[in-house]
C-alpha cells in the first residue's frame, strides 16, 4: 500500500501530520493534480517536493530545493509517499517524533503530468510535468541517476525559466514566516492582540463585520487627496474574510458563499498568525491563459482590516488597520499586505490603464468616509455578466442595485479549466464569458426548446462527441428530454437507453454545458412540450463549392417570395460561410406541412435561378453553384442555434442579422471576440422571432400558385 511506510515512521499521537487511512485502491490514471513544496527544517534545513499521483503524493527530498534557472541541476531524492492531505500541513514537529522540526509551505499549486500519466513517467523514469503554483512555474523534469533514489531536479526552458535566476523567497506562503519562526506563530498572536488592543478608538466587536459600501466613482465634493488607493486587478472581487479558530469563511460581496472554490486560500488563512479576525480581501485568479490547463491559483490582497479579536477597528485610523494587516500577513503569501498607494488619482489611472489586461480599477478608502471608492479608467471593461463558480460574480463592476437583486435558488457552477487553449489565441475562459455576456439575448431561442450537444473537451483541435445523456455528475437541475425515435419500425435494443436532449432554460444550465466543451448548440425544431410541431423552417444556402456573392441574390429573392405570401423570414449567417433564412411557424404546425413548405421554396429557388442554385445532392455535379439545402427541417433535424459559437479556427458564430446586412456582411465578422459588443450596441435582430405566428396553410395555398407552374416548366 502506498502509505505503509508513511504510517510506520509516525506514532499518530505524537504528531500533528494527518495521518488518513489508506486512500481506496484505484487503478486510475493521474494526469493533473496538486503539488507541494514544503520548507522543512529537520536535522538539517531541506525542501520536500510532493507531486500528487494515484491519490497520495509523491514525494522528494531537495536539500537545496528548487530554482526557475535552468542551468541549476538539484539532487532529489525519492522518499516514502504521504498522503495527500499533506498539501495543507504547515506546523512544527514536535522534539523525538520522525521528521522533528517546523515545516512551512513553502509553494502550492497545480501540476500537469506531461505526455502520460504519473504512473506510466514513474515506469519510464523520467519525470516531466508542469507546475503551476506561486512560486514554481512551467515545465520541470527529474531525472533518474544510476543510484536509484537519487534524481536530478531541473527546470526546462520556457517562458518561465529565469537565467542566472536569484533564490526564491524563503518564506511561507501560508503564515508568510521564515521556517526559523514558525514555532514563535502562536506567540506572534498574543503580541499582535495585545497591540491592537492599545488601539486608539477601538471599540468592542458587537455588530457583525461587514464590507464597507461602495461607491462607483468619486462622490462630487470628496477629497481625492485623503484617499489611499488599492490597484485592483482583472477579475479581482471584493471578499469578506473571517476566521475563528480554525474555521475560514470567505464570502463575496455579492453575498455569494465562496469558500470552498479556493481552498488553498482558505487553508492559507487558517495557518496565519492571527486567529480571531475580519478582514477585506481583493481575490482574483491572475490570467495566464498560455500556460496550463489548471485554473490559475488564486492570490488575494488583504485591503483592510474589519475586526481583531473582540474589537471592531472600523472606526480606527486608516494607516493603523493597514499596518495590523501587515503583521496579520507578513510575506509573499498566498494572501498579502501591501501599502496602499497615495498620489494623485490621474497618475493612478494612467497606470491601471497602461495595462488593461492585468489590471481592471482603483479601490480607495480613507479614513474619514464609510465607504469604499471603486474608480476604472474610462473605456475600461464593460459589465461582465456574473458568472457562477469559479469567478463569482465580478461585483466591482456592478452598480449596487443589480447586485443586491433577490437572490434566485443557488445553482453553482464550477467553471474549470478556463485558461485551456480552445481556439487558437481564445481559452475556454473567453468561450465561457462569451455564451455568459449573450446569454440575455440567446436564451430566449433556446428556452424551452432541446438542444444537441457536441462536446470538445481539449478545444477545436481535439477530440469531439455528441452527449447523448446527462454525464455522471450532472446537477438535478439540468433539464434534458428524450429525442423522439422517428426511424419506421423501430425496437430500442433492451436495455439501450433513449437518447436525450438538453433544455437549456437558463444562464446556469447555459454555463454548465459551455463548461462541458461544447462549442455549438444544435438546435432542434421544436418544443420540449409539443414533440411532433414544428417551430421553424429552414433554408440553408451552402457556398462551399461556389461563393457568398453568388448567394445574396437568391436569399435576396427568397424573401421577396415570403413577404408576397406573408411569411415572416429572418436572417443569420450559418457560422461556417453560408447564410441561414429561417421561417417562424409558431405553435401546431406538423413536421410534414413545414417539410412541404421547404421543398416548395427549394422547387422555386432551382427552377427560377438554375444558374446560381442547385439542389443537386452529388457535389461533383453543383459545379459552382449555391447548394440549396431544404432538408434541415424535421423531427430529429438540428441546426446552429443564433448565436453559438461554431468549432472553427476562428471562433465564428451563428448571427442573426437584419436583412439591410444582407448585402454587406460578411460571415467572418462575428466571433466570440466580437458579437457581445455588436449585441450590446444594436440587440437581437431576431427579437421578434418568438412572437411570430404566420397562417401556413393560406401562404401555402399561395406559393403553390406560383411554384407549380413554375416549377412544372423548368423540369
Ligand atoms: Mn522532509
């Protein structure tokens, strides 16, 4: 068993190290998982780096630790594994117990394993992995020497080595102490509350803790003078922070519990010298969308101090709560003190705005006014849709009436992976945040309505599938519905389960799927409620064997035709380079009457411009003509829903359009990177779709006037 040797060299009750049972037997595969390097000052001061694999942590003595130089080779030497529970242990062994001394956490984060799993490197030898924690970044190998134990720790060259690189901080980045100090945290406590208990205007801790109230921009009249500014980093959100004892809890401002989305953090706060307290937080994950699959570890910035103890310091003098902060965090850890700048709030701003993707605003405080100012350079990032999960919701840029709105049932979403690459130069994050920023306008074209799924887990590159079921793990709340069999005679193989389809209701189930991988939403005719009525026609025009110009015509004259017989059209660019016309039928419609209209309309589009439309099958034989496909319309017939996202290089989408584009667009013009801006602006060109409910039967009636004949003629 793994930890055999862990538990022989460790009598429980002498040491404070967890000692968990036996992980449970598993043949798995360990691609990614957490790491640690621990400071340990045993007999001698060494490094203990631990790599999860299998469910424990590999694990290894570094007597000089390790550097991001890469012409730095270190001796590493394989040691029993520990459980992994480990990752969190900061404390000192006491005096007669295996591994005596302080052990602080010196870097935490992620590690990705290279090529193959951890188990199959280990058989190899040769270990490669990426690391991605607060200290140790990018790819590392350790090599087997010939003396088996013994490796050699290298760091590979990439974008994160640093040549002739100086040692990394020595200190803990969860108490921020030297390992020397830890046996004094406990003592660093009693100091720190007996000097805060000499603070002037103190007072005892009645009400509960809360965030100071924000302002958007500074009051008229308020002196920008008495300010002192915190920076506030992209994606960063207030936080409120409380621990007693050894319970943390950490609390958005939005009132979202986010405690358990960054337990690192929270394990870092409850191995920090103070043990009684409120504080504020600015948390964020930095982006670093090049570097891992992981989600990048999360740092937070403690921006002021609440309470201490039993006493509340709201009404103490700014520069004495920042300067208890500073001894509450006193290094480079995962949550940090800094001072907070003083200088004129133009300079500020010029300097936030020299770097917008790091950086988003200014958060200022003094100590005069009750509330906190938040200030971003003008043209900063518009209003992000909140996003459940991984990054709740970015509050600072929400104006406080769209904040405190009535809570709805919490559904969470943890949203993983955002800086996996997902198109070339856009992660899952930016395909994440697109279908979030949307999600007003595409959401009622797909309420109610089943959904396909085609799922590309490692992006547009990588592998892809239909989801035909709700993946294990799903929450109960995602709504799916049983495709209706449609194929004359058929007998389900027993057992064989229906496949389903996705009812994609609202933003949580929007961002569940999204966070599956999936790329484009295909979208079935329609209602979950009404099986066998059709909502909608479609007509695609394919250009793949000719081009756009060659199209417009036709699509130009299929709408003249349905305004002749009163059918309303609307229309989208498919998302590849074709364009889609699509004809509302509202509710009670039979899939075969709507199938009638589409062959109908095809019959004429061939028959009065043979020279620019076919609806010839073979491709050989379209020559270069627009292939007319009137064959998207049926029971089990999915078309890209307006505005997803299509799997193609350049992330394009499905856009409706209002028919004076029709001329001018071009398809390649709507991209993830550029829809939510053009949404924002004009709004949904198809926002009357929905409301659309054309007599069929008399335009019908119509059409076979002028289409029998014609078509009579040309055939
Ligand atoms: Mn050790």
């Amino acid at each position: 068993m793994p930890l055999d040797e862990y538990h022989r060299k460790r009598i429980a009750a002498g040491t404070p190290e967890p000692m968990p049972k036996e992980p449970a037997a598993r043949d798995g595969l360990t691609h990614e998982g957490q790491f640690v390097v621990h400071g340990h000052d045993a007999r001698r001061m060494h490094f203990d780096l631990r790599l999860e694999m299998n469910g424990a942590l590999l694990s290894f003595a570094c007597p000089k630790g390790a550097t991001l130089d890469p012409e730095v080779k270190h001796l590493a030497v394989r040691t029993e594994e520990h459980p992994l529970e480990y990752v969190d242990f900061e404390d000192t062994i006491p005096a007669g117990n295996y591994g005596a001394g302080p052990m602080i956490v010196w870097d935490r984060g992620a590690v990705r394993w290279l090529e193959m799993p951890a188990e199959q490197q280990i058989e190899r030898g040769k270990l490669d992995f990426v690391l991605y924690g607060r200290k140790l970044r990018g790819r590392f190998s350790l090599i087997p020497l010939k003396d088996p134990p013994h490796y050699l720790l290298l760091k590979k060259k990439d974008a994160f080595a640093v040549p002739s690189a100086p040692p990394l901080d020595p200190r803990s980045i969860f108490c921020g102490l030297h390992v020397a100090e830890l046996p004094e945290l406990r003592e660093r406590w009693q100091t720190l509350r007996a000097r805060a208990a000499g603070s002037a205007a103190v007072a005892p801790r009645e009400r509960k803790a809360a965030l100071l109230p924000r302002a958007l921009g500074l009051p008229k009249g308020s002196d920008e003078a008495a300010l002192a500014w915190d920076i506030v980093p992209q994606g960063a959100f207030r936080a409120l922070c409380t621990r007693r004892g050894n319970t943390v809890q950490i609390e958005s401002d939005a009132g979202e519990l986010v405690t358990d989305y960054y337990p690192d953090l929270a394990a870092a706060i409850a191995h920090g010298v103070a043990q009684d307290f409120a504080v504020e937080l600015l948390l964020w994950r930095p982006r670093e969308p090049e570097l891992l699959e992981q989600p990048a570890p999360c740092q937070a910035l403690a921006v002021d101090l609440l309470a201490l103890a039993d006493l509340d310091f709201r009404g103490v003098a700014l520069e004495a709560r920042r300067a208890l902060l500073d001894e509450m965090f006193p290094g480079p850890g995962i949550v940090r003190s800094m001072p907070p700048f003083r200088a004129p709030l133009e300079r500020l701003l010029e300097g936030v705005a020299a770097d917008p993707t790091l950086l988003h605003g200014l958060l200022g405080r003094s100590t005069a006014s009750p509330t906190a100012v938040f200030v971003a350079p003008p043209g900063a990032a518009p209003l992000l849709a909140p996003v459940h999960g991984e990054a709740p919701p970015a509050s600072l840029r929400a104006p406080a009436s769209v904040r405190r709105a009535p809570a709805p049932p919490k559904r969470t979403v943890s949203l993983t992976n955002r800086t996996k690459p997902f198109f070339p130069g856009l992660s899952k994050g930016d395909l994440l945040d697109y279908y979030a920023n949307v999600a007003e306008h595409l959401l009622p074209h797909l309420r109610g309505r089943p959904v396909i799924l085609e799922r590309f887990p490692d992006g547009v590159d990588g592998k892809h599938f239909y989801q035909w079921r709700p993946p294990p793990g799903s929450p109960s709340w995602l709504h799916s519905v049983e495709i209706p069999e449609h194929r004359k005679n058929h007998v389900r193989e027993p057992g064989k389960q229906p496949k389903r389809a996705f009812v994609l209701d609202d933003l949580e189930s929007l961002l569940y799927v999204a966070n599956l991988g999936c790329i484009p939403l295909h979208l079935l005719g329609f209602r979950a409620a009404a099986p066998a009525s059709c909502t909608f026609a479609t007509v695609d025009f394919d250009v793949k064997q000719a081009n756009l110009d060659m199209a417009r015509p036709l699509v130009r004259a299929l709408r003249t035709l349905l305004e002749r017989v009163s059918l309303p059209a609307y229309l989208k660019t498919s998302g590849r380079t074709g364009l889609h016309v699509l004809i509302p039928l509202g509710d009670g419609i039979p899939f075969p009457a709507a199938q009638a209209l589409c062959e109908l309309l095809g019959r004429w589009l061939a028959a009065s411009y043979p020279k620019r439309a076919t609806r010839e099958e073979r491709i050989d034989k379209r020559g270069e003509r627009v292939y007319v496909d009137t064959g998207q319309t049926g029971p089990i017939r999915a078309i890209a829903a307006p505005y997803s996202v299509r799997p193609v290089h350049d992330a394009r989408v499905s856009m409706p359009l209002p028919w004076d584009q029709l001329e001018t667009l071009d398809p390649a013009d709507f991209t993830v990177r550029t829809v939510p801006r053009l949404l924002a602006v004009h709004g949904d060109a198809w926002a009357s779709f929905q409301g659309q409910s054309p007599d069929l039967a008399r335009a019908i009636e119509h059409l076979q006037q002028e289409v029998v004949p014609l078509s009579a003629r040309g055939s």
